[in-house]
C-alpha cells in the first residue's frame, strides 16, 4: 500500500482529514475512462502556442465551477467514491500503462480537463457516471454534466495495476514512487511568490493530455496547461518508472505580469523533529520527516548538504550560484529504527533530484522553512529562482530532469554526511560557566574507510559568528568514517541565525561534501546550563 499526504491546491497547511483522504485515495484500485469528443490535431508547438495566447488574455479562475452537490462532499462522501478499474484507459492494450482518473469534489474544486492524444489527435476523456462507483457517498450522479471534468489523475505501470506510480492531483502538485512503492514529498510544475510578506500564488494544472504509450515502451508522456492569475505554461513529462522513477520535463512559461520570486522546479516538503532539531519532538516516535536535508550540486562543481530545520519562526536561505548541476530534497536516513513508523514508513520515502539540462544561468536555489506543531503541515520548500527579472511577453524556457528514489546522488570520490547531531554543548564532568550548542556530524564514504587511522584529517570549521571550541576529529567505528564534535558559543543576547560550514581535508586534499547548517540561539533567558549539583 502507498502511503502518502495529499498536495492540496490550498496554501502549505494539510489537515489530518487531506492527510487520511491520501491513505485512501492511492490505495484504491485502477481507474476507469469512456470515449469522448471528436479529435483535434495536438502536439507540443500546439500547446506554447496555446499557452502564449492564454497569457495575452484576462486570468479566469474557473473553482468552485461545478455543481453543488460535488462542491459540498463532505470527507467521508468523497472517500466512499471509487474509480470503476474495469475502464481504466489502456487496459487490455498492448502498453505497460493504465490511466485512472480522480472525482471533482471536496478539496478539489477546479475542473481539470483531461485528454487521450493518439497518433497526434486528442480526444477529450467526458465525464460519465459510469467511471465511478458511488458507494455509499449518497451522491447522485445523474444529471452530472459531461464537461464537468475531472480533479487529477494517476498512472499504474505493469504488472501492479493496483498501486500507482504518479499522481498529479490539486494545483500543480505531482508525486512518484521509486522501488520502494512510497511517496512522499510532491513537486510541483511552478511556485510564484513564496515566502513573501503577501499571500502566495498556486498555479494549476487545468487541463491534462495523456498519451498513448507505445506497446512496450517503459514511458509514458504527459502534456499539461498552466494557469494562474500572473503565469501561464506549457509542460511536457515523459515519465519513466524504475528503482529511481525519472522524469524529463520540458516548461515554456509565459508571464501576464511582473513575477518577484518565480520558482522553477519547486519541491515541497516536511521536516517536523529529527536527530539534528528535537523542538517539536514530544512524539514517542524519534524522528518525523519526508526529507533530512537539501543537497546542492553547484555549477562550481561543490557538492553541499544542508541538514533540514524546524524553525521557531519561518526561515529563508538563497544559495546562489551560476548554473547549478542539480539540488534536491532527500531523505538520507532509511534505518527504520530511527523513526519506529509501521504506518506510513518514513524510512522509505523517497528523495527527489533535480538535475538541469543546458544552462540556467545565474539565480539562487531558494529554501524555505516554515514552523510545524504537527507531521501533517507541508513546511518545507526549495526551488530554483533565476537572477534576471521577469516581465510579461517572454517566453521562458526551462528543461529538466526529476529522479524519485531511495537512491542518493553524489560522487563516489568525496564523503558524505551521514548523520547530524545537536545538544548542549559543555565538557563532560566539569561545570558550564557559558552556554554553547553541541554539534556531531559523522562523515562516511568515499575516501576515509581507505585511510589510515594515523591519517592527519582535520574539519575546516567557518561560523558567520560566534566562537567554536572543543573541536574534536575521529575515527568513528560504527560508520567506517569520521566524527566531528564541535561547540558554539552564541554571541551575547543574539537571536540571528549564525550559518556553519564544514569540510574534511587531509594533506589539503578535500576528503568531503561541504555540510552546512544555519542554527538560531535561542533567547538569552532561555539558555539553560543545566548543572549537576555536585558540579564544582
């Protein structure tokens, strides 16, 4: 069974009730589709074009366009519908591919139009009662109108015609599974004005295009239209399952109006409590989380790995660079016993890598980290947002690659950070006079199982402020790799984020991916010593 939150076209918050929809909902069987209106001529070209014209008119925002006895479902009527499996698109074809299709309803209040494109011909996919089956959600779906439409849709890829592969459901929200059948975090097709100090914009996906697989091939490709009141677009997917799920994505983007922070290839996830951040951690499980950390791949050829936070209040880091090579939000840490969840198996959940095709030029990836109290509230956001400004009449063109999976992308030549640790700081035995924050991070990998134990490696330590100490530099057994302890002493009264970086070297050779981390002292009246009483 997948198991997975559900991308809600609503700002980042999820309720538990979206969150126990999700359960159910890509756990139901294959879907189901009729026939449906005389075919038109359709291809990539044709639809830049129609999302060029598109942008030259008014932003029409079509939710809620549906008939009231589908906008007022209640949770529990919108679970008790199932897509009839015996009309899946594909089935009994000669393709690797089924398609199945979401109900309008509930949370998701904007038709979607979806069409099957065949020999360069798409045929629109109407609404028919006879897709679904009803159940017990006391909906009555007589007189539904054919062009109501549809919310989303999925795939299922041979021979699993039960668990889905990817699902585009709410906005412009999308997620896959690797081997593991897991989801977890989303991505999404655009992110417009994130984390600023008015309201964010969700573009939508509103209308789909499924093509026909080949017989036999093991892709599928999917044509999207963009819609939102300061962006339009033209997206192609072709979707590759796997160990690693891969993805190429080809985005023509055409703005109606100036954009202040536009993000390309935006990837949306949760960090509530783990090793390195326990603010949150009054759950009895030990760790909480869809993704530990950003990686970057810079265009200076740098690899960094940024462990993930909880913030007290929201967060915003930009790393520029100058075309990047790739960034991603994974999910390092896959030992089970680390987050003791038999129920939705954070353990398993894949990371997401984006990995650019040609030159992007200058700009930032951009990470956002936003307060949680609870695992069911998205809160984390990275994206790449370019340097020059963008103003309506251009054309944007971005080309991408997205690979889902357990599988982490780095060089074999460097370490890697395999765990970060964070407590009080302090000698063991011996009175604290001042306050300080303890850091472990163990490194494993590439060249240290291979050095000697006499090996001179040191930890290239940098703080924006603050005083380190107590630096400390191991072999470390249990990883086959290094530890690195260190302290820091926050600055007097300060509450800014103080940012780290770190690398092991050797003979001044580097030995490791950079870590980096931005850690915010709490308040002077809260920076408890904590001494034993029998500390002199």
């Amino acid at each position: 069974m997948a198991v997975s939150h559900i991308p809600l076209p609503t700002p980042r918050a999820r309720s538990l009730a979206a969150m126990l929809l999700a359960l159910a909902l890509l756990a139901l069987p294959g879907g189901a589709f009729a026939a449906g209106a005389s075919a038109e001529p359709f291809d990539y070209a044709v639809l830049k074009g129609r999302a060029r014209a598109l942008a030259g008119q008014p932003y029409a925002d079509h939710e809620g366009e549906i008939p009231e006895a589908v906008s007022n479902m209640t949770w529990d009527q919108y679970q008790a519908i199932h897509f009839n499996k015996d009309h899946a698109l594909w089935r009994g074809r000669d393709s690797k591919f089924q398609a199945t299709l979401f109900h309008l309803g509930l949370y998701f209040k904007r038709p979607v139009a979806i069409y099957e494109l065949k020999d360069g011909q798409a045929s629109r996919i109407a609404y028919d009662a006879g897709l679904f089956d009803y159940g017990k959600s006391g909906i009555d779906p007589t007189g539904l109108p054919e062009d109501m439409g549809f919310a989303g849709f999925r795939l299922q890829f041979s021979p699993d015609w039960v668990r889905d592969v990817v699902a585009f459901l709410g906005a412009s929200y999308f997620r896959a599974v690797g081997k593991e059948m897991q989801y977890g975090l989303s991505a999404r097709g655009l992110a417009v004005d994130t984390a600023l100090s008015r309201p964010e914009e969700f573009p939508a996906f509103t209308a789909f295009w499924l093509e026909r697989p080949k017989p036999g091939s093991n892709t599928a490709t999917v044509y999207a239209l963009l819609d939102s009141p300061s962006v339009t677009g033209a997206y192609r997917f072709d979707i590759t399952p796997g160990d690693t799920l891969a993805m190429r994505v080809d985005a023509a983007l055409y703005p109606r109006k100036p954009i202040e922070r536009l993000g390309i290839a935006p990837l949306t996830s949760m960090f509530m409590v783990g090793e390195n951040d326990r603010r949150t951690g009054y759950d009895w499980r030990p760790e909480i989380h869809d993704s530990d950390g950003l990686a970057l791949h810079t265009g200076s050829g740098e690899w960094l790995w940024r462990p993930l936070n909880n913030p007290r209040s929201l967060r915003f880091n930009a790393y520029m660079d100058d075309n990047p090579k790739g960034f991603g939000l994974l999910q390092r840490d896959q030992n089970f016993d680390h987050y003791q969840d038999d129920g939705v198996y954070y353990d398993k959940r894949p990371g997401l890598w984006v990995a650019p095709r040609g030159d992007w030029g200058k700009g930032s990836v951009e990470l956002v980290e936003i307060p949680a109290l609870d695992e069911t509230f998205d809160n984390i956001v990275a994206f790449w947002h370019p340097a020059k400004p963008v103003e309506p009449g251009q054309e944007l063109l971005y080309s991408y690659d997205l690979y889902w999976g357990t599988a982490s992308p780095g060089p074999k030549e460097l370490a890697r950070v395999v765990d970060t640790f964070t407590g009080l700081g302090g000698a063991v035995g011996k009175k604290r006079t001042r306050y300080s924050k303890r850091f472990v991070v163990d490194f494993a990998g590439g060249p240290l199982a291979g050095l000697d134990r006499n090996a001179q490696v040191k930890a290239s330590i940098r703080t924006s402020a603050g005083e380190v100490e107590l630096a400390t530099v191991l072999p470390f057994q249990a990883t086959n790799g290094y530890r690195v302890r260190f302290d820091l002493v926050p600055p007097d009264e300060t509450e800014n984020p103080i940012n780290l970086r770190m690398i092991l070297t050797s003979g001044g050779k580097t030995l490791s991916e950079t870590w980096t981390y931005q850690w915010s002292p709490p308040p002077a009246n809260q920076r408890e010593l904590h001494n034993a009483g029998h500390l002199q």
